[in-house]
C-alpha cells in the first residue's frame, strides 16, 4: 500500500523517479498472493518462512487491520485473488459481524465486546477512504470507523474501572507498549494505558474530538510524553508510568491520517490506482468518496 502511494506520488519524468516507479511495479507484479492459499484452498494464510514454512498455519480472518491484505491481494495485476477465499475466509469468519451498539453507536463489525483495538480502524484506512465504502454486505465502512473510535472514547470516559486521566481529552485503547510489555488494549483489555496513537490516528473520524486529545498530550502532559520522535508510545497516569520508546507503526499512523484529514492526499493517491480500483471492486466494494 505504502510503495504504490509513493509510485503515485513520484509520477515524474526524472531517471530517479522513473527508477523507483518501476521497481515497485516489478515488485508489485511479481507478488504471488494466490500461493499463500497454500495450494488453492478458500484461505488466506499469513506468517510463511523458508525454515518454518506454513508451520503456524493462521488463515487471516477478519475482522480487524488485516482488510487491506484481501484488498492488495485482489488488485494484483498479475496474481489476484479469488474472490472465494475473501468471502469464504474473512466476511464467513465467526469474528467479522458485529451488529451490536454500545453508548448509543451500532458497530457493524468486529466480534470484540464494544470494538476491539483501534488500530483495527487505521492500518487498512491509511490507503483507503472509508467514506462512500460500502460493500454488497451492506456494510458501511463511513460508519464502521467512525463508530468504532466513538465507542472507544466513550467507553473511556465512562471508565468502568476508575483510572486516573482518563477522560473526554484522554482516550483511545489500542495495541501499543505497556507497563505490562506489549498488549493489544481494548475496552476488553483495559489495564489503564493509553495509546496517544489511537485518538490521533483517528483524526479523520473524530477531528474535534482528537484535537481535544492531542493539545492535552502537548500541553498538559508534553513534558512526559513528547521527545524527538513524537509522542511516547503510552502511559498510565494511574501508575505514574511513561514509555521510553517510540513505535513507527504506531507514529506512522498518526502522521498520514493527519495529511488524510488535512488534504486527504494519501487517500487519493491510494484509491486513484487502477489496481485499486478494480481489486475493490473484485470484492463488492463500492467507492463513492466523500468528504469526512
């Protein structure tokens, strides 16, 4: 997703730019995904190595972060996957519909008690305008995000457990370092760590409602949580913890869906591909781009 955004994006004459466009179309090209159906079956595998080959044997079903690899691989132009694997292995997985609605909010998908991690609305979305998405599932991936980040927020102001700061300015459970390691945070997973990614990931959703976060992070807590590469991966006011450490994919994120609020350009470089296009439509998606 990221290499054919740059394609898009350094689409000039130069020999440097020429260079680096086709190399990602070779490298585009030559992606076999239909092999990682492990000989044809109706799913898609993840996690293959020469050592260990398929020895995890985890089909990816959804739903969460990982619609963006059903969608790549149907857009292929060389290897596309069978429409049949998507149906059969995501949209029939036991964890893909939701249906439920928590404070006041119906979230179509994810199978988590009021929404799994954030970053299930990010990783994919990054590259895909969820505005005007809708699928032949009658599912509508507008409403998907949106709901899923408010119900993430509301849950943490509600604060069943009564930690410290959490609140309307400091919200947002996904995976990310904890005083506990690494733990994939959800109103399910809720050990009082928040995740500055999550709210400021979702600008393009919750604009006014991440821009509360984000000057509360800056302003009230900068001295804790900001340093050279941005903000601290979490912390816990409740036990006076702040990470050291600063996790690209989860400070990635915050930059580009900033520029898909802002400008919306990695959006239209992502969904203005051919590829995309027709990789979408492979799967029943439908694309009507909106203004957020």
């Amino acid at each position: 997703m990221g290499l054919l955004t740059a394609k898009a994006y350094f689409n000039g004459t130069s020999l440097p730019e020429r260079y680096f466009q086709k190399r990602v179309q070779q490298l585009w090209e030559a992606a076999d995904w239909t092999w990682h159906t492990q000989g044809g079956q109706n799913k898609l595998y993840w996690h293959w190595s020469p050592n260990n080959g398929f020895q995890m044997n985890f089909p990816i079903g959804g739903y969460d972060e990982a619609l963006i690899t059903y969608i790549m691989a149907a857009a292929s132009p060389t290897h596309p996957l069978a429409r049949a694997v998507h149906d059969s292995c995501w949209v029939g997985s036991k964890d893909w519909r939701n249906g439920h609605t928590y404070y006041g909010y119906r979230l179509p998908l994810d199978a988590y008690d009021q929404g799994g991690p954030l970053f299930f609305e990010q990783y994919t979305y990054l590259g895909i305008n969820p505005n005007g998405l809708t699928d032949d599932h009658g599912i509508d991936y507008a409403e998907q995000t949106r709901h899923h980040t408010l119900i993430n927020r509301a849950y943490c102001i509600a604060n069943p457990k009564h930690w410290k700061g959490y609140g309307p300015t400091c919200w947002g459970l996904t995976a990310g370092d904890s005083y506990k390691g690494y733990l994939a945070h959800c109103p399910s997973v809720d050990v009082g760590v928040i995740q500055p990614t999550a709210a400021l990931s979702s600008f393009p959703y919750t604009p006014t409602e991440s821009m509360q976060v984000l000057r509360h992070l800056y302003y009230d807590l900068g001295t804790h949580l900001w340093g050279p590469f941005g903000f601290a991966d979490g912390f816990s006011e409740s036990r006076n913890w702040y990470a050291r450490t600063h996790l690209a994919i989860d400070q990635g994120p915050i930059v580009v869906m900033i520029e898909n609020y802002r400008s919306g350009l990695p959006w239209r470089l992502f969904m203005g591909q051919a590829d995309v296009q027709r990789g979408l439509q492979r799967l029943g998606f439908t694309s009507r781009p909106t203004k957020p």
